[in-house]
C-alpha cells in the first residue's frame, strides 16, 4: 500500500517538476519571494501556507499561477493517509517539498514518506530523490483537521539524504495551513 501511495504521488507531481538551468540549491545571498527573511506564521483557517528551512535557509512556494507555485494535498478519511507538497517554480528555483503520514485526528505522528526534489541539480534526476532518512526524528504535528470545512493544519520536521548529490537536508519549522476543497 504504501509503494503504491509513493508511485502514485510521484507520477502525480513529476510532470509539474520538470525544470530548467544549472542553479544553486539554496540562494541564501539575495532575498527573494521564494526565500524570504521571515516565515509566514503559523496558522489553522487555510491560509495556503506551505513554508519550511532546508538546512537553515528559509524555503516556501512563491506567488504566481498553479504551475509556478502550488500546494498538492490530501487526506483520506477511510485510509487516514495525509499528503502534502509545496512547489516553488520561479527566479531559478525549480523544486519541491513532500511529507505524507497515516494521521486520524489532532496530534503528533512520524513520518511515512518525505522527499525533496531539485531538477536543477546535476546530482538528481526524475528517478533519484532526496529520502527520509530513516533513523531521524521525522514527523508531522497536526495542529487542525476541520472534516466540515477540509482544513488541514500543522507543523513538521525531517532528515533527507541523497546518495548520488553527497547531501543532507534538514528541514525544521515546517509549516502548513492547507484547504483541501479549494
């Protein structure tokens, strides 16, 4: 169930992260949209936030339409399966943030799956994504989840690795105010 959960997610999002040009993972040098000094804060009423730090630097979806910068998520009431990406597509970022869990109300649960995926890495391709690292303290907060009004709220942290890029990524402040109706 949970291989057919991660294929399913990837071929969802792989034609929405095919991207461009030699850039660098992380531009903490210029401010940006898409790097901002601050992260939004937190919040539970379906802001449309989705915002983390990948090795200390600030990361979250930049304005603009559905291709350039979107939160793809669900959660299934009767398989109690929690998905949620952000994408950020402009001024040279081309990449994404994923996190998935089995979740059934309010609190704390590990993570299943996360990811990160950055096309503009020579290191990486479509196949060869950054991995939880397994052995981490992994997880995802669920601070709201509004059945009536489908809000999903909360906070998050992992540990990625990429064997072929050498990397780690840590991602802590993870955030999400997500309306899934809409």
């Amino acid at each position: 169930m949970k291989n057919k959960f991660l294929l399913l997610t990837w071929l969802l999002a792989v034609p929405l992260l095919w991207g461009g040009c030699d850039k660098p993972l992380f531009k903490p040098d210029r401010s940006s949209i898409a790097q901002p000094n601050e992260l939004p804060p937190i919040t539970t009423t379906g802001e449309g936030n989705f915002a983390c730090k990948i090795n200390g630097v600030n990361w979250q979806r930049c304005g603009g339409g559905f291709l350039q910068s979107s939160i793809l998520g669900n959660w299934s009431p009767n398989y109690k399966i929690f998905s949620l990406q952000g994408l950020r597509s402009c001024e040279g970022f081309d990449d994404a943030v994923y996190i998935n869990a089995f979740i059934d109300s309010i609190g704390l649960y590990p993570l299943e799956a996360g990811q990160y995926d950055d096309f503009n890495l020579e290191c990486q391709d479509v196949l060869d994504q950054y991995f939880l690292l397994e052995t981490a303290d992994n997880w995802v907060e669920i601070l709201n989840l509004d059945t009536d009004d489908f809000i999903v709220s909360g906070t998050f942290q992992c540990t990625l690795v990429h064997e072929g890029c050498g990397d780690t990524l840590f991602i802590t402040d993870g955030r999400f105010d997500y309306d899934w109706a809409n």
